[in-house]
C-alpha cells in the first residue's frame, strides 16, 4: 500500500498562486522531454523554468477534463484526435493513451494507429508514445511500419513503444534501431532491451549488440556516441544481468568514466552471475577486487553499488575493505557495508565487533542496520538480548530496526520481540513488525496477524496483515479477508481489496470466486480488471461488459484561475532538515500533479512529514502524513489519475509514488539519487531538481520537511 486519505487538519496559509514569478535569470530545464543529459549542477546560481504555453483554449481544457476523468466522452476524443487542430490533435493522443487496455480496448488502439500516419510528427510522436504506454499488443504491427518515419522523435517513440510491447518484433526494431543515426532513437533502443528478459532466445545476440556500440569500431553510420548511450549500454546490460556484459562493467568501473558509468558498471558486476562472464578461468577473483577498488571512489554512490556488489559475490576475503567503509562519510556507504558484511559471511569475529562499533554510529539508520546484520551472524541468543534491550528504544529508527532483525530470528526469539512491536503507537514500527511476524510464519505469529484483520480499525494495519500472510493463507483467510471488507469503507479500501484479491487467486476455492465475483461491482476498475484477471486464472466463465461504463470527465485545475498563468515553469524550494531543495515543476506536463503538490503545500501539510524510505542510490520518499509510507491524500481527497510522459528518470527527478494501480497519486512524493529510466513511462514525473544537491545525498529516514514554498 502507497497511500491512504489521510490529511491533518492545518489553517489555511496565504495561497501560493500570489506568489508572482520574478525575473530570473541561468539554467532552464533540458530542452527535450526526451533529454537524458545528467542535469546541471548550478551551485547556488539564480534559475529560470523553461518556457512553456499553458492550455486556455475551451477545446484543450476540454481535452484535460476527459482525460482527467477516463472517459473518451462518448466518443468525443476519437474526432478531436481526427479532426482537431494539431494542438487538440497532440492532446488527445496522449489522453487516449491514459485509457487503460483492455478497459478501453481496440477502438482507442485502432485510433492511435491510425494517428500514426498523421502529417504532424508532433501527433505521430504522442501516438506512438500512447500506444506502448497502453500496452494493448495488437499495435505491434502497425508500430514496425512506422519505425523508419522521417523525424527522430517519432522513430524514438516508437522504438520506446514496441520495447514495452516485446516480443521478437520489438527485438528486431530495436536491434535496427541501435544503427540510427539519431542519438535519441539508439538511446530508446538501448533501454528498450533492459524491458525484456534475459532468458529471451535472442537475448545473447541482444546482449552482443549492446556491447558492440562500446567498441571503438562502430560503423559510420551510428555516428558517435551520445554522452549518455555509454552508461545507457552498461544500464541496459547490469539490467539484463548479461554475464557478457562482465568485461565492459570492467572497464568502466575506473575512474575516467562518468558517475553514471561508473554506478551501472558497478551495478552489473553486482548482478552478474560470475560462472557465466566470459573472462577465462575463475572470474569470481577479478570482479571481486574490481568492487574493492570501486570502494575508493569520489561519489557515494558508486560505493554503495561496490558494497552491495561485495555483498552480493560473498568473499570472505571482502570483509576487511567492507569494515574499512564503515569509516565512509557517507552514513548511505555505512548502512550498505553493514548490510553486505551480513551477506558475506555468518558468525565471524571481525563482523561481530564491527557491529559492536556501529552501535554508536551518529546515524539511527547506520545502528539499526547494524541490528539486523547481527540478527544474521550472532548467535540467536545473543542477537535476542540486544534486541530486547533496545525493543523499546525512544528513537523509532531503532524500535523498526529491531522489528526488522526480529524477522531473522527462530520464532521462539522472535514472537517475544514482535508481539509488542506490532502494537507500536507509530505505525512506522508496527507496519514493519506485522511483515516480520510474516516471515517468522510460525502459528502464534499468523493467529496475531489474523486478529489484526479482525479487529484493527486501521485499514492499513489490516492490509499489512493479510499481505504478510502470503504464502501461508488458507481458505479461512479468505473469508477472514471477505468478512473484513464487508464492514471496510473509507481510507485504504482499494488497496486492501487489492490485497485480497492477489490471496484468493493464490488459495482458490469457493469462497475466492465468491469475493473475486462482489469485486467486478467495485467503483474502482483497476479493481474490476483485477478481479477479472483472478477469476480467470480460477478457470470461472465470467461475462464482462465489453464496452466500459464511461463516467463524467473531472474537472481539472485552470491556468488563470486556479492557478498562474506562468510563463515558465515554476521554482519551488523544500526545506529540510538536511538543508534545501529547489525543483523546475512541470505544470504543463503534469499539471494535476503539479497543482495538488503546491495546493498541499499551501495549506501546510507537508511541513512536519519525514521521509520515511530512503533506499540507497535509489529513491528518497516522504510526503506521507501517517510517516510509514501507506498514507497520502490529494488536494480534494481522492486519488490522482497518472500524468505519465516521454520526461525521462534522471539524477534528482521528482516523481509520485503508487500503488499497483496506476491512477493512485497521493501526497507522497520521491526524488531520484541517480538515472531510473526503469521507472520512466511508469510513475508520474512532475518536477527536477536544479539545486541542493548534498542535501538531496545526505537525506535520511527519519530527516523532516520544513517548508515547501514557491520562489519569486
């Protein structure tokens, strides 16, 4: 679970939207949605947003209140697609293209491949854009006639579009398309075949391909490499977990590539089975000191993906390298060599005084880390006092680092931990205990977890007890989960419904069908579609409307009169604990997104929240009113349908979390430690950051949000 409608009740402050924009002057956002250049660090230089043309015109908003609602508005879409100016013509594609296959099925399909052939490249590039985030196959077709169009942008977008499609067609586009001589299309075929498996029969000539386009002999014809395609090709390959890929990781761990080269280099040789590198002889040695090496790096988080690789490989050789990075400045390098001593060996003497130092790390975080690797190499007993003597520890840190390490114990020892956890008065720690008690999976440990599904008021505890169920649930979990919902409303619904699904297609049985069946008639069609898809699965004939049930269109935020009618995109600063912030928003991509982020911010609500997951070189998250990461609301209550674009997951991104279903923003938001373009296409992007850097690297749980304001 993502988020739940919560929201503290705080005055009204003075609205941001009077806040007039003053004249600023350096650094504009990149200048193609599409731009994955690594962006400007401008220190402490004013910035200026791009330019951007804010929709006005009746026709365009009405574009944006259908899109807003789901609903191609009787059909009204269709013709605006065919038959609007090439403005409403790009818009509408990119509306269609948020209308959820198979709920929208062949008639919005047949309608972007037909725009595919429009005489705009503006409107052939949304189509294309459209069709691969809808995911409906049967445009495969139509999508390779069009991968040789004039224009670079729409031969990219379709390239984007036929990887997420997949199969042996999406293979052959993309292999041509390695060969393009724009830049921007080779990139969309790079990352394209990070989309597919591995174990693809053609996956080792995909693999050959990529790593041909390191070679210092690449034809004439794919010109020179992009800056970024470098550590795209190594993105692409750590993500495929190519064990070809083990030479080029090699040789662009050293220090004369690029941070990003350098993190995905090391990445790969994290990921990478070393029986499979084709390196002569045994290759386990030669990765191994490479990631040593890795650990004197200038950036943290090329040493983070070090560490974890070490981890990963298991040398005991690596233990004095990852107890000297106990001493990193970075606490993210501190809790990574932590995590990875536990993987490297169990009960060895180094690692247990290690430990015994990280208990007085300056970071809550580094010290409950530290709880959990020693859960793994101490003796239980021992690992049980310690536990227990900071079970109730006043940092809550602490208190979810011992809910965490309980789970590597033997039932015995982790019950006696865990009862009282899961009765935490913060749901930061209790929300972690139940999941433990989940792992533990003894019979004590499951009957509170179904007691928490009886009688918790809070959905979201209740949700996190039949989730740590998992495996283990029975038939009696079933109706346990359907007796539960019968009386559920309100705050966290959807998604414990979710839940429930995903268990009655694991047990099956009557009762499964029966609670599968009351969720075809939920407000909620990801929910619908779910429970579809379950009752498929349980091999049940289940007619279903073939035509969705359209609902009204929603009415969306104005420029000019719920907010300025900006001419550039604007700044906005959060102050944190750690220090500030400043983001370019996005409001002419996004602009629900962008409006609910600065009317929350309006009326208080962030100020106070933590951030309550901060995984390393990954993501920082907060924005959630409840601090454990299951809460946030939108501006008006419900949930925010996705705002998703061509905009790509770059270091320091602004992008809002979810749950399964798509249309589920919230209040939560996250930023980006490094490129993610896993995550491009699939969560809404609204914003970049352009400057607080250090700040953004050292956030950890725990650290606060002061302030959100936008900058004159």
């Amino acid at each position: 679970m993502t988020h739940a409608a919560h929201r503290p009740d705080r005055a009204p402050r003075s609205p941001w939207f009077a806040v007039a924009l003053g004249v600023l002057a350096s650094c504009a956002s990149p200048s193609s949605v599409s731009d994955r250049r690594e962006p400007v660090d401008t220190g402490g230089a004013r910035l200026v947003g791009a330019e951007i043309d804010l929709p006005t015109r009746p026709d365009l908003l009405d574009v944006a209140r259908l899109e807003a609602g789901r609903t191609t508005g009787g059909g009204r879409l269709l013709l605006l697609l065919r038959n609007g100016d090439i403005a409403v013509r790009e818009r509408a594609a990119t509306a269609l293209g948020r209308l959820p296959f198979p709920r929208y099925g062949s008639e919005v399909t047949d309608a972007l491949c037909t725009a595919l052939a429009d005489n705009a490249p503006e409107v052939r590039t949304a189509s294309a854009f459209a069709l691969g985030i809808r995911g409906d196959a049967s445009a495969m077709g139509v999508l390779a006639a069009h991968a040789t169009d004039s224009e670079a942008n729409v031969r990219a977008a379709v390239v984007e579009a036929a990887s997420r499609l997949g199969g042996p067609t999406a293979v052959d586009i993309c292999i041509r398309a390695m060969a393009d001589p724009s830049p921007g299309v080779r990139q969309e075929a790079i990352v394209g075949t990070g989309r597919w498996p591995r174990e693809d029969p053609r996956g080792p000539e995909v693999d050959r391909r990529l790593i041909d386009l390191l070679s210092p002999m690449r034809t004439e014809a794919a010109g020179a490499p992009a800056p970024s395609e470098t550590w795209l090709v190594l993105y692409a390959l750590q993500r495929r977990r190519s064990p070809l890929g083990a030479g080029a990781f090699l040789d662009h761990l050293s220090a004369g590539n690029s941070a990003d080269a350098r993190i995905f280099a090391a990445r790969g040789l994290a990921r990478i089975d070393p029986s499979g590198a084709n390196l002569g002889g045994d290759p386990r040695p030669e990765l191994t000191r490479a990631l040593e090496r890795a650990l004197d790096d200038p950036d943290w988080r090329v040493v983070v993906e070090a560490v974890q690789g070490l981890g990963s490989h298991g040398d005991p050789a690596s233990i004095g390298p990852l107890i000297t990075a106990l001493s990193h400045s970075s606490a993210h390098v501190r809790r990574g060599a932590i995590r990875a001593l536990g993987s490297v060996s169990a009960g060895q003497g180094p690692i247990t005084s290690a430990l015994s130092r990280a208990q007085s790390d300056i970071s809550p975080n580094v010290r409950a880390e530290a709880l959990e690797t020693l859960a793994k190499v101490a003796p239980p007993s021992v690992a049980f006092e310690t536990l227990q003597d900071l079970r109730a520890d006043s940092e809550p840190i602490i208190r979810r680092g011992v809910a965490r390490a309980a789970a590597q114990l033997a039932p015995e020892f982790a019950f006696r931990l865990l009862e009282p956890l899961a009765a935490d008065p913060l749901t930061f720690v209790s929300v972690d205990a139940l999941t433990s008690l989940g792992v533990v999976g003894d019979e004590r440990s499951l009957r509170l977890l179904r007691a928490t599904i009886t009688r918790d008021p809070d959905l979201v505890l209740v949700q996190i007890a039949a989730a740590a169920i998992g495996d283990k649930a029975t038939a009696e979990d079933v109706a346990l989960m359907a007796s539960r919902l019968s009386r559920a409303s309100g705050d966290g619904v959807d998604e414990l419904w979710n839940t429930a699904l995903a268990m009655a297609q694991q047990v099956g049985g009557e009762g499964a069908v029966e609670l599968a069946g009351q969720a075809l008639t939920l407000a909620n069609p990801y929910l619908r579609h779910v429970a579809s898809g379950v009752l498929e699965v349980l091999a049940v004939d289940v007619r279903t409307p073939t035509v969705p049930v359209e609902g009204p269109p929603m009415d969306v935020p104005v420029a000019g009169r719920d907010f300025p009618l900006w001419r550039t995109n604007p700044l906005v600063e959060i102050l944190t604990t750690r220090g500030s912030l400043i983001f370019e928003l996005y409001p002419e991509e996004a602009p629900l997104h962008v409006h609910n982020f600065l009317r929350l911010a309006e009326s208080g609500f962030y100020e106070g929240t933590t951030f309550h997951r901060v995984e390393l070189d990954f993501v920082i998250q907060g924005g959630d009113a409840r601090g454990d990461g299951s809460g946030g609301a939108s501006w008006r209550g419900g949930p925010l349908p996705h705002e998703f674009t061509r905009r790509k997951y770059l270091r320091g991104s602004l992008g809002m979390p979810r749950w399964d279903d798509p249309d589920s923003g919230g209040s939560q938001i996250f930023v980006t430690h490094r490129p993610t373009p896993h995550l491009d296409g699939r969560y809404t992007l609204f914003g970049q950051l352009r400057q607080g850097w250090e700040t953004l690297d050292r956030i950890e749980v725990g650290d606060r949000i002061r302030s959100v304001r936008v900058l004159p």
